[in-house]
C-alpha cells in the first residue's frame, strides 16, 4: 500500500523559476483584487474566491522555496485587501490563514487522486476535481465555522457553512485547472495532454461562467449557480 503523502509537489515536475512564481503572485493579485470589488457583499463575504487557483498551482508545480515564497506573499495581499474592508484585524488574519489552508488541503487531494500529472484540462482529471476542490473548501469553511460561527441557530451555521464552501469550492473549481493549464503550455515541452477541444472548452467555459456569475452578481439569477442554496433561502423568506 502506498503511503498517504503530504508533499503536494512532485521531484519529476520540470524546473520553473522566478518568473513563474511571480506570474503566480500577479494572477492572484488580479483575481484576489478584482472579485473584492465586483462580488463583494454588505455582510463581509464574497459570492466566489477564484483567486485560491494560483495558490494551489504554486504547490503543484513550484520549488518549495518559490512556493513559500508565493504563500506568504498571497497571505500579504490577502490580508491588505481584507483590511480595506469591514474585516477586522482579526477575522482578516483567520480568513487569509483558511485561505492558505484550503489550498494546501486541494493540492494534497489532486496530487493524491487526480494521477501523478498536474494537467487537470482532460476530462476525467476534472471530474475528480471538482468532488476534491469542494471537499476541500467544505473542511475550510468548517474550522471557519467553529473559530467564529456567523449563526445563532444551528440551522443558520449550516446555512452560512454552505454558503462558505460552495463559495471557495467554485472558485477553485473555475480557477485552479485554467490557471494550471497556462502553465502546462507556456512551453512546448510542457504541453497539456488534452486535445485542442478539451483545453479551449475549458478555457471558454470558466471566462464565461465567471462573467455570468457578475453580470448576475445582484439579482436572484445569481441563485442559479447554488441551487440548493436558493431554494434554503426561499424557503426561509
């Protein structure tokens, strides 16, 4: 039986340098900044996290000090952009902490179930991801939960638990196999192992999920996404 590892990364991933960790600190920077304005609510939360997929990608891919390095950096601008919201010093500290967490937490289970190759683009690579990416998110939002529960009634921590992981875990699930895929074809002898069809379907699937997912962002269309979410929210009207 193989032993259960805890190392995300593989030995046999080619080398990548400076530049790719710093691609990765701008792709997050990016997400990270613009889904605080576009999908931020009243309450303190956003709708989707995408910006988790280039953390996730650092651990798969990068040398462990790039991929430190990468982490503490990401932690830095999360904690800066939360600071310039309602957060308080310390939910923002607790928040950008999870954050940390639920990546690494992805990045142990796809390196575990998805196969020894980091390209997520083919199809039944993705299908296995997306159980692992809200798994994930579900385990975060969990010790969120615990450490300051939004609810009064335990019919609300679920709620808001809910809407927490579902939250984390699309964005992961829109992010992380796009943002990994850039990568796998920076170079030519790095190329994804899925055809023309499954890498540009991706691509073209999460940009337009994404814009949907804003342009929607204040009305009850947004609900679509969660269906069991808008009909717990229906129900409690």
């Amino acid at each position: 039986m193989r032993r259960f590892s805890l190392k995300p990364r593989r030995l046999a991933e080619p080398p990548r340098g400076v530049g790719a960790a710093l691609l990765l600190v701008a792709v997050y920077a990016g997400l990270a900044s613009i889904t605080r304005l576009m999908s931020y609510h009243v309450d303190g939360f956003t709708m989707f996290w995408p910006a988790n997929g280039a953390v996730v990608v650092a651990m798969l891919i990068l040398p462990y000090r790039s991929c430190l390095a990468v982490l503490l950096t990401c932690f830095s601008i999360n904690m800066g952009l939360n600071l310039l919201t309602n957060y308080a010093v310390f939910d923002s500290w607790v928040i950008s902490g999870l954050n940390i967490f639920v990546s690494y937490m992805t990045a142990v289970l796809t390196r575990r179930l998805c196969g020894a190759t980091t390209d997520l683009s083919r199809l039944r690579r993705l299908a296995v991801f997306a159980p692992v990416a809200f798994l994930s998110a579900g385990l975060e939002a969990g010790v969120g939960e615990v450490i300051f529960p939004t609810g009064k009634v335990i019919a609300e921590v679920l709620h808001d638990w809910l809407q927490w992981a579902l939250c984390d875990g699309l964005g992961l699930l829109l992010s992380t196999p796009a943002i990994l895929l850039s990568f796998k074809n920076y170079r030519e002898a790095d190329r994804s192992e899925a055809s023309s069809l499954e890498r540009w379907g991706l691509v073209v699937g999460a940009a337009l999920f994404t814009m949907s997912s804003f342009a929607f962002l204040q009305t009850p269309y947004f609900l679509l996404i969660f269906p069991i979410l808008g009909s717990r929210l229906n129900h409690s009207q």
